[in-house]
C-alpha cells in the first residue's frame, strides 16, 4: 500500500532552503552509511536552483559528503546542454562547478541525441550499469528531487500523454504541450521505487494544485500525474513553503 505523504511547510523561503538542505544531508548520511554511496535524481526549474544555490553556501556545501555523492536527472529537455533551457546546463552552474563535482559523478541525460528513442535507451542502460540492476527489475535511486508544474505534470510526465503508461521501463519520452516539447523523463515505475521522492514545491500560483493533490476531491484530482507518485516501500516527502500551502486545511 502506498505511504502517506509527509508533508512539511516552512515558514519562510530561508527556512525552506534550510529544512530541504537538512533533510538531503541526513537522506545523503544514511545512504552513504548503508551502501557507501548516494543516488540523487536532480529536478529543473527555478525552485531546484534555489536549493542548488543554497547547498553550495558555505554553511552547507563542507557538511556534505560530495565524493560519494553520484547526480542524476529525473528529466531533461531535448536540446544541447549548453541550452539555457537545459536542465543540466542550469545544475552545472548553479551546483556542480561551485562544488567542484567531478564529471564521472554526474550521469546527465544526452537531450542533445537526434533520436529521443535511442537517448532514453542510453540513459537508462547507464542506470542500470551503475546500479547493477538487469531487466526487468528496475534500479533504487535513493533520493529524486521532483517539482510540480501548475497543471500537476513532474518530471517530464504530463496530463494526457503516453509517457505516463510507461512503468516497466526506466527511462522513457516525454511530450510538453509547449515549449520545447520533446523530453526525456524517468518513468513512473523508477520514480515509485525510489528510497525517497522529495517534491520541492514553493509559490502562491502551485497552491490551488498542491491542494488538489494533498487533499483530492474527486477522480480528477487524483489522476493528475504528480498524484501517480506514491512509492509503495519508500518515503514520499512533500516540502513547502507557505504560499505553496496557501489552500491546505493542515496549514490554518
């Protein structure tokens, strides 16, 4: 059976930063003391880069274990890297050159590949080598770091499309509605078999959707594509801030 969210709301977007920086430390401990290593999924999008920004502070950036730290993604637009666009682009500035991460810890998915098909099989054959995980078992990734688009997508799933019937895979295309519409995104399978899902969700415009998801009223709220995460052994954690929060009956 699934578990229950646990859902957390900071007051303030420091005290947001802080609480999510603390609690990817302690996941990170605890992986590296099981297994001597730590799996994260990283997400985009400007809530991320603020917690990127916030772990490459001094207060944060020497408590972590970095050499045993190995970045993935959960999703990636296909483009270039150097695209501003680019979901690694934006983690490489923000995060991995201000910690000085070493390439061989980053597994970036290749969005620059002209076949998409043949990107997402790349990718997740180099999950599976460095999980040791054959088919068709998928891999445990300790942490992935999910946002929350306003029409309740994550990761590159959105409402609608066929990516989100794909849960034997590990790695999968998926389709925006604008933009650049073609993406590369973990499937839902891998995403509900990770030791934790963190959904980093912050600003007044994600609320009405944050209450949808966290308190659903009908069949529509919980078909969302966000409201399909839901680990069956592992923690799903939700960190808000208070705007975020704005419409949640827990927050009055």
């Amino acid at each position: 059976m699934p578990v229950t969210p646990d859902i957390r709301i900071a007051r303030d977007s420091q005290g947001w930063a802080r609480d999510s920086a603390a609690l990817i430390l302690r996941i990170s401990e605890q992986a590296i003391q099981s297994k001597g290593r730590f799996l994260v999924a990283l997400s985009g999008g400007s809530t991320p880069k603020t917690l990127y920004q916030t772990l490459t502070a001094p207060e944060w950036k020497g408590r972590f274990d970095w050499p045993h730290t190995f970045f993935l993604f959960g999703d990636e637009r296909c483009m270039p890297p150097e695209h501003p666009e680019s979901n690694f682009g934006m983690a490489q500035a923000a995060l991995f050159q201000p910690l000085g991460i070493r390439p061989d810890h980053i597994y970036r998915m290749k969005g620059e590949l002209q076949d998409p098909l043949a990107a997402a099989q790349e990718y997740e054959d180099r999950l599976r080598r460095l999980t040791h995980c054959a088919a068709p078992e998928l891999p445990r990734i300790d942490l992935i770091l999910l946002g929350l688009g306003e029409d309740g997508h994550t990761a590159s799933l959105f409402p609608g499309t066929a990516a989100l019937q794909e849960k034997t895979g590990v790695v999968t295309v998926g389709q925006a509605p604008k933009g650049i519409r073609s993406r590369l995104t973990l499937t839902l399978g891998v995403i509900n078999r990770a030791s934790v899902v963190l959904f980093l969700v912050t600003g007044l415009g994600k609320a009405p959707m944050v209450q949808a998801l966290l308190e659903p009223q009908s069949a529509a709220d919980r078909a969302f594509p966000a409201a399909l995460v839901a680990p069956e052994t592992g923690q799903l954690i939700w960190m808000l801030d208070q705007s975020a929060a704005a419409h949640l009956t827990i927050s009055q």
